[in-house]
C-alpha cells in the first residue's frame, strides 16, 4: 500500500473491533515446506485480502505472488508481522529482509531496493452508511469538521500530505492502525471516514457483513504502483537480484493478475 512518515497530528484513541479469522498470530511463523538452506523473513501487518493469516497458513495476494518468487529462488520464508511503522524500521536495519505492497520513494531507497511494480493500488474514503456527503473532493469531506482515519508511515499521495500539513485540516486526521479495527470506529463514530485500499475495504465490508453500516463514498485518491521493498543490509545482492528478476518474469508472464482476480 501506498505510505508515508506522518509529520504531525493528533494520536487517536481506538474501539477494539470484533475479529475474524486469526485473531492472535505468532511473532513469526515459517514456511518449512521444502529444505532450502535460504531463509527470507518477510514482514507483514494484517492487510486483507493481501496479506493475512488463516487457519494458521498466510494467505493473501502478495503473499502468494512472493511465495511463487522464494520457491523459484529456492528460499524459505519466515514471516515477521509488525505494525508497519516497525517493519519499515527493522527493513531499513536489516532484521527483516523484504515488504510488500511498498511505494517507491526517494528516502526509501537509501536503504531499500525495490523490485519492479506488481499491482497498483489507490484509496477511498469509506463513511458511515447514513453520511450524506455527496461530493468528490476530500478538502470538502474535511471542511465540515469531518475525522478521517489514516494509518501511520503509508503514503497517500502528495495531495493527501499537503492536506495534512494544512493548519485546518492536519488536525482532522487521526492516526491509528489500518484494517477491520478503523471500519469499526467509523461505525461507532470515533472517526467519520477512513482512507483506505478500496479492494481491502470491500473485501472488509463483505466478509464482516457491514453494507448496512459502511459505505464507500465519491472520494477516491488516484491509483499508484506499488513493489516489494528489499532491505539493502538482508539479503545478499545477489539473492535480492535474483528474487528481483523472478518477480519481473511473473509480471511479464501475466502471472500476477490471476492471483489478483482469485480475490476479487
């Protein structure tokens, strides 16, 4: 997903929402199908329908794309799941090697390498069923004293972060985590909307039964293409190269797009 370091706001208090699936994951769990003396540990955050985990086995669309590029490169996978605020610092340390679902930026790549772009990946402003805002402009949405629900260090885009550096709106965002948890607070009011993945959202609102409570709105922030992040101190540059090289040939062979649409 799209994501930037948040320079400024208000810390938010959040509503614990009702789970589903995995409530409780491990710190890490490891792929040990096969015996390859390479291990990649891969960072993650519950991110539905991307990344997630069921019945204790990870699941999801950039999980199986980068599974498909391991097994090519004859590595295990070892997964490591943070928020993302940490899993970008422990990637920028070295203790994990690789994320998904990461946006290219300049102070990223001082200490990460990034492998072609995957999938592209916008965002929508979902609200509370009874919202009767009807416009498309996200600067309107917050003129009326409006919250929205952002998660820290993703990057929405450069009009998003001008709007959260402007001194009447930067307020109106509240930081807090991404996923189920922020749907639940627009339902109970904590926030008014929440900027998220529209593919994630509807996945969201459909498995938790929520059409009657959530809706996505007119508000859409324009689609970006996002890659696999690679730590400059994990792997060895030649495996990094290697897994790099093995992603552009999924992408080149369409074989990302079916996973995409087994989701959808």
């Amino acid at each position: 997903m799209n994501r930037l370091s948040t320079l400024l706001f208000v810390s938010s208090f959040l509503l614990v929402a009702c789970g589903g699936g995995d409530t409780n994951p491990a710190t890490t769990e490891t792929t040990a199908s096969k015996s390859y003396d390479c291990v990649i540990k891969y960072g993650w955050e519950p991110r539905p329908p991307y990344q997630f985990l069921h019945n204790g086995e990870m699941q999801g669309i950039d999980i199986e794309i980068f599974k498909k590029a391991a097994d090519a490169t004859q590595c295990n996978i070892q997964y490591v799941q943070k928020s993302w605020t940490e899993l970008l610092t422990a990637l920028e340390k070295g203790e994990i090697d690789v994320l998904g679902g990461a946006t290219e930026t300049p102070e990223r790549k001082v200490f990460a390498d990034f492998s072609v772009p995957y999938r592209s990946e916008s965002f929508s402003l979902f609200v509370r069923s009874t919202n009767d805002y009807q416009g498309s402009d996200l600067s309107g949405f917050l003129s009326g004293g409006n919250k929205i629900g952002i998660t820290n260090d993703y990057y929405y885009g450069e009009d998003v972060y001008n709007l959260m550096n402007h001194p009447q709106y930067g307020p109106l965002f509240i930081d807090g985590n991404s996923g189920e948890q922020s749907f639940y607070n627009v339902i109970y009011s904590t926030i008014d909307g929440v900027l998220t993945d529209p593919v994630e959202g509807r996945y969201i609102i459909k498995r938790k039964g929520l059409d009657s409570q959530v809706k996505e709105s007119n508000i859409t922030i324009p689609s970006d293409s996002v890659s696999f992040m690679f730590s400059k101190k994990g792997l060895s540059p030649e495996k990094s190269k290697a897994l790099q090289d093995t992603i552009k040939n999924l992408v080149t062979e369409n074989e990302v797009n079916p996973i995409v649409a087994k989701y959808q």
